[in-house]
C-alpha cells in the first residue's frame, strides 16, 4: 500500500466512524490489548453501562469465534479482522475470518435463522440452548456453550449481518464476515 | 474443608469460597477463553463441599458478576443448578444474584435463573450502582 491509498484508507476509516480496526494475528496478548483500548474508548463514552456491556460483549464473542475456531496457517498463525465503530447513532462490531468451505452451510444454519427472529423470538432460543444439557453431545465441532452467535443477536439492535466470501488463493476457505449493530 | 481463593484478573472473577465460614462469593466479570478450564475445579469444589454440607448450617452464596461470556454463561448456570440439588435435598441455601439496575437483559437472566431452579432460594437483586 503506497501512502495515497494508506491516507485514503485512513480517511474512509474517519467517515465511517471507526473507533478501531485490527487485521492479523489473532492471540491471547492480541485479544487483551485490543479488550483495553475498547474499555478506555467506552469509557469516555457517555454511552450507558448496559450499551457498553453490550458492545464489550459482542467484541468478545467475535474474538473468541476466532480463536476457537480459526484454523491455523502454514506459519501457526491464526488470522482475523474485526472493527468497532460509530455510525448513524449506532455502534458497530465486525468481524471477517476464514472458515473452511466445508463449514460454511453449517455456520449459515446458525446464523441466517437469528436474522429473521423477532427479539423475543431470539429471548426463548438462548434460553432454551443454555438449558440444552445435549448440547455437547449434539454438536462435536462447537467449542463453547453453542451460545455464541445467540448472545450477539440478543445483544443487538437490528438483525446481525453476514457474508460469505469466495477468493481464489486458497480454495479449500472461504471468508466469513459478521456485522452486528448495538 | 480447604477455603477455596482465586484472585481476580482481567478476564476471571474473584473466587473467594470460605467453606469454612459457609459464605461463597464469586465477583468481578468473567470471559475467559477457556471457561470450562477455569470452572471445573469449581464445580468439582462446590459439589464435595455441598455433599459434606449439614442441614444445620445455612450457605450463603453470592454471585456478583457485571459481565460474563456466553461460555461462562452455560458453567454459571450449572453452579446454580447444583445449588439447587442441594436445596432440594434439604439444605439451607441461599444464593444471591446481583445485577447492573439498568441492565434489563442481566435482569431477566437471573429472573430466568429463579423460573427454572424453583428449588433454591434465589433472590435477584440490582447491585449498588458505582
């Protein structure tokens, strides 16, 4: 990237309202500095406790979506986007990752209902999945509690966002982006 | 039985599990990465001091958490539950929820957690504000 695309790149993060963005590595160290610098920005928000709770909340389930299931690459690296931004009275937090290609039907099974539901609706299926003793023997590739995506929709305001993206370089992955708005 | 005392850091609540004065406390927030490797031992703790547990003493349990992840979520909800066994069996128990006031989400959570574990005496209560 010459300097004209990096300012132009700056600029457009501005307009966006982007508060930050990070694309890279993904580790331990990485997801607590980045847990720093977003308390500190909400707290000098005049944002209510819930709201920040909300974001904070919906940063780490996205942080942890990677962690957790972000295959390493040739070099041990596990690799992932996420932005949180401000914008149009709202908050924003995205993420963008690679998912094998073999995984996607599975997470759009996951998320593309939460899309349609209404906030009650979203209410009764994370409580019905935190009383599902079954889980774990349901869903053998889940690493959590198969709340994950349930917390961020409950957290959200409007209904979450997704896309799969195909590129060419690597066949076997395809790029997951996931956007929820608080 | 051994007082139980884990300090808190950034991601994982205080831990101060005083068997011996039967007052259990659990605060701060919690989003480990690995939450089942942080409440295992918990539990494992919880469940053989409650199986020694008399009638004749009353356990007091508090659960102050201002933020957990969805992890966390589903291994706090399984403290509970054991709670509630307890109860069920005949101990006395009572266990405290604390919320942010203004958090109605956090609110009907441990209204969620009283539906469900009807056993326990559960009282869900907003915490002071800061």
């Amino acid at each position: 990237m010459n300097l004209t695309s990096f300012s132009d790149f700056c600029a457009q993060a501005v307009k966006e309202g982007m508060l930050f963005y990070y694309t890279g590595e993904y580790s331990k160290n990485v997801i607590a500095a980045m847990s720093d610098t977003l308390r500190h920005r909400l707290e000098s928000t005049s944002l209510s406790a819930p709201a920040r709770r909300k974001i904070f909340s919906t940063f780490v389930e996205m942080s942890q979506n990677i962690m957790h299931y972000v295959d390493p690459d040739q070099d041990g690296i596990k690799v992932g986007a996420l932005a949180v931004g401000h914008n149009q009275g709202k908050y924003y937090v995205m993420c963008g990752n690679p998912i094998r290609v073999e995984y996607v039907d599975r997470v759009k099974e996951k998320v593309e209902p939460l899309r349609s539901m209404t906030v009650d609706e979203i209410k009764s299926a994370y409580r019905a999945q935190l009383r599902n003793e079954d889980h774990e023997q349901q869903d053998t590739l889940s690493k959590g509690a198969g709340l994950g995506f349930l917390t961020v929709a409950r957290d959200a305001s409007e209904p979450i966002e997704y896309q799969i993206v195909y590129r060419s370089e690597r066949q076997e992955y395809a790029e997951f982006y996931l956007r929820a708005a608080i | 039985m051994q007082d139980l005392y884990i300090a808190p850091t950034a991601e994982t609540p205080e831990v101060a599990f005083l068997f011996s004065e039967h007052k259990l406390t659990l605060q701060g927030e919690s989003y480990p990465e690995n939450a089942m490797a942080f409440y295992a031992p918990l539990r494992a703790s919880l469940q053989s001091y409650l199986a020694q547990l008399s009638a004749q003493h009353p356990l007091e349990m508090h659960f102050s958490l201002k933020y957990f992840n969805s992890s966390s979520t589903k291994l706090l909800r399984s403290l509970i539950s054991l709670l509630n066994d307890a109860a069920r069996d005949g101990k006395q128990i009572i266990a405290h929820w604390y919320h942010d006031p203004e958090d109605d989400m956090m609110m009907e959570f441990g209204a969620d957690l009283q539906d469900e574990f009807g056993a326990l005496h559960l009282n869900v209560t907003p915490y002071e504000p800061a």
